[in-house]
C-alpha cells in the first residue's frame, strides 16, 4: 500500500497521474474507475455526481463523469478509450462515498477499453505511481491528505 503525503495509492491499481484517477482492470476484461484520495482531498467533499450514461464512447483525457463540491465543479476525465458499462448509482443519493471510500465503495464508473493492451502503457502503477504523484503533489504545492 503507497503513501505519499499521506494520501493513499494502493499499489494492485493503475494510475493516470495527470488525471489523478485509479483504474482497477475486472476479471471480465472490463475496468473500474475512481478518483484518487489526493484528487478527493484537493476537491473537498463531494455534492454532486453526474456520470456518462451507460453505452456512451468516452475518449481518454475527456470527460467520464462530472463532480462538484462546495468549491469545485469539473470533470472526472477518462483513463483510456472505451465505452460506459456501469455508473455507481450508489453515489446518485451519497456522492460524498467517494470521499469517505475512493478505492472501494466510492468508484465512479466502469468501462470497456477500447484498446486496454495498447492503452495500459499509459498508466503508472507501484513504485513508479507514488513517485509521480511525490512529483505531481511537489509541482502543485500540495502539502498532504
């Protein structure tokens, strides 16, 4: 398990660093999404969930789901190419799990990849995430969790 300014990187997922999402591939080939707990504490507590809806195309670097806080509203942007199989309905009524749970109950969609073998490349997991998160955090002046 990674921690890096005392936020939480579980090291079995894969990271998109610039996108501060985790991605968690499903024994049917299908991956599961969510924010990262640094992106959960630079948002605050979250208000509002707004998810693509289930058969829409999402593009990597583009929006898969909308989030809002009481100070923040923006997109969740998609890890790699694929199309939306499942939205968290849970976070329709309690959007502020993924807050209180981002790598377990607080996940945000999940999607077939287009293309997960070419795309995987793409992502950081392990000691290679947690120093380009150290990186990242350092670069925006983030102080921790």
């Amino acid at each position: 398990m990674g921690h890096v300014r005392g936020c939480l990187f579980p090291d079995d997922l894969f990271y998109d660093v610039e996108a501060n999402v985790w991605v968690r591939p499903e024994d049917d080939h299908s991956i599961t999404v969510g924010m990262t707990s640094y992106a959960c504490a630079l948002s605050g507590p979250l208000i509002s969930y707004t998810p693509k809806k289930a058969g829409k195309s999402v593009k990597r670097e583009k929006s898969c789901v909308t989030v809002e806080s009481g100070k923040w509203v923006g997109p969740v942007k998609a890890p790699v190419n694929g199309s939306v199989l499942e939205v968290n309905a849970v976070l329709f009524d309690t959007p502020g799990l993924i807050n209180d749970d981002p790598y377990g109950e607080g996940w945000l969609i999940r999607l077939q990849p287009d293309d997960w073998q070419g795309e995987l490349a793409l992502l950081k997991t392990g000691a290679a995430a947690a120093a380009a998160f150290e990186d990242k955090m350092a670069e925006d002046g983030f102080e921790g969790c």
